[in-house]
C-alpha cells in the first residue's frame, strides 16, 4: 500500500497492540520453544504428521498456551487431560506440556535478552507525542516479563495478558474478550480504536471486538491470510506508518 494511503493512528482514540511479533521479535523464541518441545514430544509418542512452522501459525499463534496446546493436539486426533496450571512440566497433561514449553520460552529469554523492534518504538513515539493512549493485549503470561527485559514496559499503562485472562476467566483469542477487556481498562472505544496484530487468531479477535481499524503485521503468517481473517491494511513492520 502506498505510503500516502496509510492511516494516521492519532487520529483515533487509542491503539491496542499485540506484544510478540509486535513489539518485540519473542514471537520467534516462542517458535523455537514451541518446535523444540514439540518435535520431542511427537517423537516420544509417534505422532504424525511430524510438527511443522505452519503448526504454530495454524494452532498456536496469538493463543493462551493452554489453548494452543489443546488446538494443535486435537489436529492430531490426540486428546488428553486437559491438567492443572499447577501441574509439573513432565505430566502429561494440557498444562503440563504448556508449562514443559514455557520453561523453554524463559530459559532462552533470559539467556539471550529482548530488544524492541525499532519501527514499532518509532511509531510509539509518535503516540505518545500526540497523546495517544496505547495498551498491550497479549495472549502471554510472559508478557509482563518480556516488556521488562525488552525495557519498555512503562510505556503501557495497561497490560492486558494471559495471567489476567486466566484470573478472570476471559476467552482466548479468536474471541473478543481481551480486546475488548482491555479497551475497557483504557476507557476507550473499541469502534473509535485501532488493534494492531501479526497472529490469524488476534486479528480474528479483534474484528470480532469491533475495531475500527484493525493492522496486521506480517511476520511470516502471509499478508492474504491476515486479510481474510479481517485485518483492514497490512504491514510488514510499524516503521510503515510512521509520518
């Protein structure tokens, strides 16, 4: 899309953000969480077929971990008790496998450290500029973590995010919940807002919420696609709609 075609964010109410493939580039430290734990366990139970990247788009993306987990098992026909979030990382449960993969998402967190990407701290400069109020709407419980390692995290007076949807029982995207929870902390009008996403199912969740504008980040998951599941314009990064 030409430049002079693209919106002006200022010009609504407020801006919602979605934090991995964003914000910051975790999006792919939770792929490689994600195949690691995966490709060990599908191998241990035979399960085919074997695990791919598309998996994670297709399944995880965007999702609370428990429900992703949930998602990309029953692709496989394979049910299991869906556990406790208190279950240990080696049960063989939902949340047990969930935990099992969040243990390798920190372990390369704090190994390796976040930066933001710089054309989404660019464009929240202009923001903040203009006065815009910005809030994070992840489906992570690591995400309270990551703006701290990434720096950031005073940069959002609301965090909405997985440890928050699980407390107050809020449906996982592709359903409006977060979005439109979060909307609400802010004081703000979803029909007057912009939702910012780079998953299928974020996208999908905020169009369900009403958004006014809905921008979709491609990262990898393809711009047709983000298209389809209801984003209004699509970028490959935030720099884009910088002024």
């Amino acid at each position: 899309m030409p430049a002079d075609a693209l919106p002006d964010l200022t010009a609504y109410d407020a801006v919602l953000f979605d934090l991995d493939g964003v914000i910051t580039p975790t999006a792919e430290v939770h792929m490689h969480a994600w195949r690691a734990m995966f490709e060990e366990l599908f191998g241990a139970w035979g399960i085919e077929p074997a695990y791919t990247d598309r998996d994670y788009f297709d399944y995880l993306d965007g999702k609370k971990r428990y429900d992703g987990v949930a998602s990309l098992l029953h692709s496989r026909d394979v049910e299991v008790p869906w556990g406790h979030p208190s279950d240990e990382p080696a049960a063989d449960t939902v949340c047990g496998i969930g935990n099992r993969k969040n243990e390798v998402f920190s372990r390369v967190l704090r190994a390796d450290g976040i930066e933001p990407y710089p054309g989404s701290v660019a464009l929240l400069d202009v923001l903040a500029a203009a006065g815009t109020p910005v809030a994070i709407v992840s489906s992570s419980k690591n995400a309270e973590e990551v703006l701290q390692v990434a720096g950031i995290r005073d940069r959002f007076p609301v965090v909405m995010d997985g440890v928050i949807a699980e407390r107050d029982h809020l449906a996982s995207k592709p359903a409006p919940d977060v979005f439109v929870e979060a909307a609400k902390m802010l004081q703000v009008d979803p029909a007057r807002s912009v939702a910012v996403e780079d998953a299928l199912s974020g996208v999908k969740s905020a169009a369900a919420g009403g958004f006014a504008l809905i921008v979709g980040v491609d990262r990898g998951v393809g711009a047709e696609d983000l298209r389809g599941a209801g984003a209004h314009i699509v970028v490959a990064d935030l720099e884009e709609l910088v002024p």
